[in-house]
C-alpha cells in the first residue's frame, strides 16, 4: 500500500519531552558561551529563539533552513561567523550528546524499524528541520535506531522549508522521487505532523506524547505504540 514511510523523531520514535529536553539544551548552551567568554548566556539563548522562528516563517525555497537561520543570527549577534561557528561546531560535538540521559527509546520501535527496513519501502526520518544533521544523528541514535541508513533525514542544512508548512512534505516527495497518496506519515504532533495529509499523504497519530494544540487536521489513523506496531506489521 505504501512507498514510503515518513516518521517524525521526537516523541515518535523517541521517547522524550521536548520542552524539559530544550530546557537542557539552552542551559549546556548558556554554559558553554560563558565559559568561553561570550558574555552572556541568556543573550545567546535569545538571540537562536528569535532567529529559529524566522527559520521556521521562512519560505524562500532558494535559501535553506540553515542559511535562513544563520543570516538572521549573524545580522543580530556581536561576533562574525568565522568566529562563532566554532562554538556551534564545538557545541554539539561535546555538549550535545550529554543531553542523552533527558530521553530513551520506546519499547518495539527499534524492532517495528528492522522490519520496515526488510521490506522494499523508503523511510524517512521527517524531524522538523530546525537542528544541524549532527543533533538528528544523536537522537536516532538515542531512538536505538542508529544502525540503519534511511532514504532522507531532513536537517537543516538540507530543506528549505520547515514544518507545519505543506512545502517541506512537497519537497521531500521532491526529493525521494514518490508520490504523497503513496506515503504514511508518523507523527505525534496534530500541529506539525497532520498537515501532510493536505497533499495527500496518509497519516497515523501517535498518542503516547500527544501534542495537540488544534491544526484543523484529522488523522486517517491514530493509536498508541504497540497501536502503531501492529498497523505496521498489517499495513506494509
């Protein structure tokens, strides 16, 4: 029936609350800036808030996710890329991956993906592209799923459009070379993950760490893990 199997990451294939796990994130990164002299952290931490919204508003499919961001970082930040990029690189080469004990896999989900990967299906791994390829590489390893190698993982430095827009999923048909009506997307957030369906494609609802803050879109299917590891099994 499918082709293609997108799954968002976080909360879906992972288990983890983003909004403890961010908390985190900005503290190791505050840290990191004060240690290093840059003043202050929380001025940092603003300042990647602020230009991670105009990342995701930004819909000009000439420029990436990651040149959106940076553009808008650099116009607003005391130090010049040459210079500050050193301490993105060093940040989530060192620190980043502390933030793992904030998370663990779901039970099943690295044994539902060994059998998708048995079978003739693209998967990818459809994580709003808001993080550097480096971050996304950890937490699928953190998912227990860092073995296999899938058709498309979308950071930031590939798309150009962010989530809930219906561009990022056209531009991921775009790119692995199939047809929505010929996919599932998997995603726990009605905000984010559900508007795929406005272009066709067939979506499945995780509800162990629902986010449901109202998007207007109703899934074709919906369940909890074990829901969605027999509808696997069924369905592909």
């Amino acid at each position: 029936m499918f082709e293609a199997v997108l799954f968002d990451l976080d909360g879906t294939l992972l288990q983890i609350d983003m909004e403890i796990f961010l908390q985190h994130y900005f503290r190791k990164m505050a840290e990191l800036a004060n240690m290093l002299g840059y003043g202050e952290g929380k001025g940092l931490v603003k300042q990647v808030w602020d230009s991670t919204e105009v990342m995701i508003a930004d819909k000009n499919p000439a420029v990436t996710n990651e040149k959106a961001f940076m553009l808008h970082f650099y116009q607003n930040w005391p130090y010049p890329p040459e210079e500050f990029n050193q301490f993105f690189d060093r940040y989530y080469s060192v620190c980043f991956p502390l933030l793992h004990k904030y998370c663990q896999p779901f039970p099943g989900i690295p044994e539902m993906m060994d059998y998708i990967m048995k079978k003739n299906i693209k998967v990818v791994i459809a994580t709003n592209p808001v993080f550097p390829y480096a971050a996304l590489q950890n937490r699928i390893e953190w998912a227990g799923l860092g073995h296999h190698q899938f058709e498309l993982v979308t950071s930031y430095e590939l798309m150009h459009f962010c989530k809930p827009h219906t561009e990022y999923y056209e531009e991921i048909a775009e790119k692995i070379g199939v047809r929505p009506e010929k996919w599932l997307m998997v995603g726990n957030d009605t905000g984010e993950d559900l508007p795929a369906g406005r272009i066709g494609m067939k979506t499945f609802l995780v509800e162990d760490m629902l986010i449901d803050k109202g998007s207007g879109d109703d899934p074709d299917w919906r369940g909890k893990i074990p829901d969605l590891i027999d509808f696997i099994k069924k369905r592909i």
